[in-house]
C-alpha cells in the first residue's frame, strides 16, 4: 500500500493506495470514527461490484453501517439529488463527528463531498474513488458540487475529505470509454509541468488503458501526488497555481456545453480536446513550439481520445463556442483566464487573450 498526504495543516489527510484496499477499508476507517457507524454513499453500478465487499470489511470491524444507492449519472448531481441525499443523512441519524463514505466516480464524490459540507452545519466524509478520473483528479482537493440549470458545478464549497482510498483493481469493471475519459486527466498532469511524465505517458498509455496494473498504479501514484502538491500550495485557487489544473479545461467547457454535457461528450473527452486546442492556440500566438502541440495531439489520437474540433464531434462556428466560454465560473472583472503552454510541461495562466481572439482561433 502507498500511502501520500495532503498537506494542509488542521485539514492534512492520507490518500492511500492499493490493490484490493477496498476489501480492508474497515482497518483503515476503524480509527477515524468516534462511534463505530457510518453511512456508505453509492450508486447503482458502483453498489453491483463494491458495495457487499465495502461493507463487509467495515463488519470485519465490528462498524455497522447503513446504504444509500443514487442513480448513475450527472443528473444526480443536482439540486433533487442533494435534497434527497441531506434528507437521507438526517434520518440516518448522522452527526458531526460521523464520517460519510463516498463510493463511487466523480458524481458521487462531488455530491457526497457537498451534502457533508452542510448537513449539521458539516460533517466529515471519506472518498472512495472508482473511476480513474475520482481517483486521479477528484476525489482530493475538496472541491464539491451539484449543477443547476445555469450551468455544472455552480453550486458548491471546499470541504477536504477525512481520508481518500483508492483501490485501483475497480477500475477492472470501468467500462473503456470511461477509463480513457480518466486518463485525459492523467496526461493533463505531464502537460502542466511535468514534460518527463509526459514522456511515460506516451510510452505506457496503451498499456495502462489495456489493464496493464503495474502502469495503472504508477500513472495514480504519480497524479495524485501532483495533485496533493498543488493543492497544498493554493488550496482555494487564489494564486494561480490550482488553477493550472483547469488545462483544457476553458475550450473543453465550450464543447461540453455545446454538447449540453451529455454523453455524446464526456467530461475527459473534452478535456482531451481541449488540451490539444490549449496547444494550439499557444502555436498561433508564438508562444509554443508546434512540434510540442502536435505531440499532445499525436499521442491524444493514439489512445482513440477527441483531439479536435471535428474528432470530437463538433462542427459549430468559433463565436458561439467561445460565448460558451463567456459563462465559465472562472471568468473574473469580465475576462477568462485561459491556461496556455510555453511547450509541454510549461503551462500558465494568462488573461492576455480576448474571446474575440479565441473565436477567430477557432474558426481557422
Ligand atoms: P461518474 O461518477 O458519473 O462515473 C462514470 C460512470 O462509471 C457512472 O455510470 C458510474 O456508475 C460508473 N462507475 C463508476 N465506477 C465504476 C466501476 N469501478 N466499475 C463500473 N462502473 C463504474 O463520472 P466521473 O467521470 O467519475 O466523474 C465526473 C464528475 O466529476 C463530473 O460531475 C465532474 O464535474 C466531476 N469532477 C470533479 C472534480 C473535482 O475536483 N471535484 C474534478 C473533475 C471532475
Ligand atoms: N479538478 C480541478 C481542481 O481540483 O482544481
């Protein structure tokens, strides 16, 4: 087992690692709880492989527990699905000193993550990631959220999970689509700032979508202490260091919303574009090598990800993408920071280009 912290004072938490933890998560869950119950948020598909083996290794420990079973899918992560959930906690008797463990991808994470950010005023959670884009992206940094209709993820707060667990022998039962969604993210981190782990990625990233296990831990291990890392350095994203992690993220937000977050687009598959566009326009302003763009394009196609416009099935002109943009969250006194790259390994934020520069980007 690996074990790395997050390290934020009062707030510090292991994530650990391990093939099969989930089948020995009551050891590790044992200590955290001043009374020996908790409550296990999942959702259907998670609940078929996981949740029998989740709740028979808190047994082990003589932690009783109770389960709540949402559907699968963004839609609930929503204002219906928070009400339903606070609801169900309050029944359930928790209280502040309860620990709340998050089973699941990214929904689950977001929406648990939430409800116990406000539920008594706060409660503490456990993420127990199952996808590859929880495990390496966000199920550390307590970022949570539901979406309404104005837009995904308006409605949240910081709330730092207790302990993160993640057993990547889940990802066994992810489907492939979903898997390669997640490791979108995974390159994201080479293309920040790590040009080396770039490279591994582009020798190992066939394998570790075909299963290979010994890739697959090394790609988690090696993102989620990238995370942990700027996540103590900026934890609320006021410095411009956190934010180097919405990479791609400003145009594959466009195409998402284009695409009305649906699953002609997953939330990766975007991102994967948007990587490549993010490079692309730092070619057309001078400020990137294109050999470096073409790369991350290269590598992007190899592994069957969207890397473009068209590759991601889209076909709507510049100006309406970039009015998409125009809404992102991250706009501040009117102006999108962007995150653009000197080359791979080289990103920064910069509020130097308008969206009337995007679009006609776009349009080329
Ligand atoms: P998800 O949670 O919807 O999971 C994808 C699908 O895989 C679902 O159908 C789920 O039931 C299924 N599934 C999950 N684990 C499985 C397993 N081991 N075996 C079989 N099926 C499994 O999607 P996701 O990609 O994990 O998360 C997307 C969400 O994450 C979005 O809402 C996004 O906004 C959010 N997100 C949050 C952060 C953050 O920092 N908080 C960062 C990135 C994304
Ligand atoms: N996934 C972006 C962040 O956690 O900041």
């Amino acid at each position: 087992m690996q074990h790395l912290t997050v390290d934020l004072s009062e707030r510090s938490y292991p994530i650990l690692i391990g093939d099969g933890l989930i089948r020995d998560i009551g050891v590790q869950v044992a200590p955290l709880l001043r009374r020996p119950h908790t409550m296990i948020v999942t959702d259907s598909h998670v609940a078929d492989h996981y949740l029998v083996a989740l709740g028979t290794s808190l047994a082990m420990e003589s932690i009783s527990f109770s389960s709540f079973v949402l559907e699968p899918g963004e839609g609930t992560k929503s204002w219906a699905g928070l009400a339903r959930l606070t609801e169900w906690l309050i029944g359930e008797g928790v209280e502040r000193g309860d620990h709340v463990i998050a089973l699941g991808g990214g929904v689950i994470g977001d929406l648990v993550g939430f409800a116990c950010s406000i539920v008594k005023r706060g409660c503490n959670f456990i993420q127990v990631p199952t996808t590859l884009l929880a495990q390496v992206d966000s199920s550390v940094g307590g970022k949570t959220a539901i979406n309404v209709p104005a837009g995904k993820n308006l409605i949240g707060a910081f709330h730092q999970p207790a302990l993160v667990v993640i057993d990547p022998q889940t990802l066994d039962t992810l489907p492939r689509r979903e898997l390669g969604a997640g490791y979108a993210e995974v390159v994201k981190y080479g293309l920040i700032d790590d040009a080396d782990f770039f490279a591994w990625c582009e020798a190992n990233g066939a394998a570790l979508l075909a299963g290979d296990s010994e890739a697959r831990h090394k790609a988690i291990a090696h993102s989620v202490s990238a995370k942990a890392r700027i996540v103590a350095a900026d934890e609320r994203e006021t410095q411009d260091i956190r934010a180097l992690l919405n990479l791609g993220h400003s145009f594959g937000h466009a195409l998402e919303a284009e695409t009305g977050y649906s699953d002609r687009l997953l939330h990766g598959e975007a991102v994967a574009a948007g990587m490549v566009l993010a490079h692309e326009f730092s070619v057309a302003n001078g400020l990137c090598p294109a050999a470096d763009a073409a790369r991350v394009r290269d590598h992007l196609a190899s592994v069957d990800l969207p890397h473009s416009l068209s590759s991601a099935g889209i076909n709507t002109g510049g100006a309406e993408l970039a009015a998409h943009m125009a809404h992102d969250k991250k706009v501040r006194g009117g102006k999108l920071p962007l995150i653009l790259t000197h080359g791979i390994g080289r990103s920064f934020v910069t509020e130097d280009y308008g969206l009337d520069a995007v679009a006609a980007f776009l349009d080329s």
